[in-house]
C-alpha cells in the first residue's frame, strides 16, 4: 500500500504534502511560484538588456534574491538569528555574515 490515497488527494501539484516538499523536489518545477517569478523577473530583465549582454548575471540575480529571502526569515523568525538560520539550513555564522554583507544588522551588533 502507498502513502498517498486517490481518496485524499494533495492540493500540491508535485504530489507532496505541503508546499516545502513540492518546492524542494525535481516534480512540480513547472507549478513552483518561486521558479515562476525569478523566471519572468528574468525574462523582464532581458527585454530591458535591448540585445546588450549581461555581466555578472548570476551575482546580480543572487544578490537580488538572497537579500529579500534574508529579511522574510528574520521577520519570519521574530529576528531570532539562531531560528532563522535553521530555516534556511545555514549555518548561525553564515547568516550572520549575510545580514553584514546586505547591512541587515542593526549597528549594535
């Protein structure tokens, strides 16, 4: 017998039980909102580029993204560096280092 029933369908269109697995398998790449939006903030980024070739794409693109995702886990987390960091599956030390590189720390810390 399988995990899953034809009975109680998952809402998820990878077959997972919550939007965390479906976001953290191969299946679903098409229906993941994240992949979505970097996709057509990508696309949009292109259309602006006029036929010039980007430099330094991937810094840029990661920059973009990892400070955003930085600040929702810290809110996420009511600021609790040590819970955020397991969020992320980063080390405490690596998110430290993050929040300085994006200025994310307060001064006094």
């Amino acid at each position: 017998m399988t995990h899953e029933s034809s009975a109680h369908p998952t809402p998820f269109p990878c077959g997972a039980h919550s939007q965390w697995q479906c976001l953290n398998t191969e299946q679903g790449t098409e229906d993941n909102p994240i992949q979505h939006a970097v996709r057509a903030a990508l696309d949009a980024l292109w259309e602006t580029l006029e036929g010039d070739q980007p430099n330094n794409l991937y810094d840029l693109v990661i920059a973009q993204i990892e400070r955003p995702l930085l600040e929702t886990a810290m809110a996420r987390c009511d600021q609790n560096q040590s819970r955020a960091a397991e969020c992320l599956g980063i080390n405490r030390s690596t998110l430290r280092k993050k929040l300085k590189q994006h200025h994310l720390l307060d001064s006094g810390e």
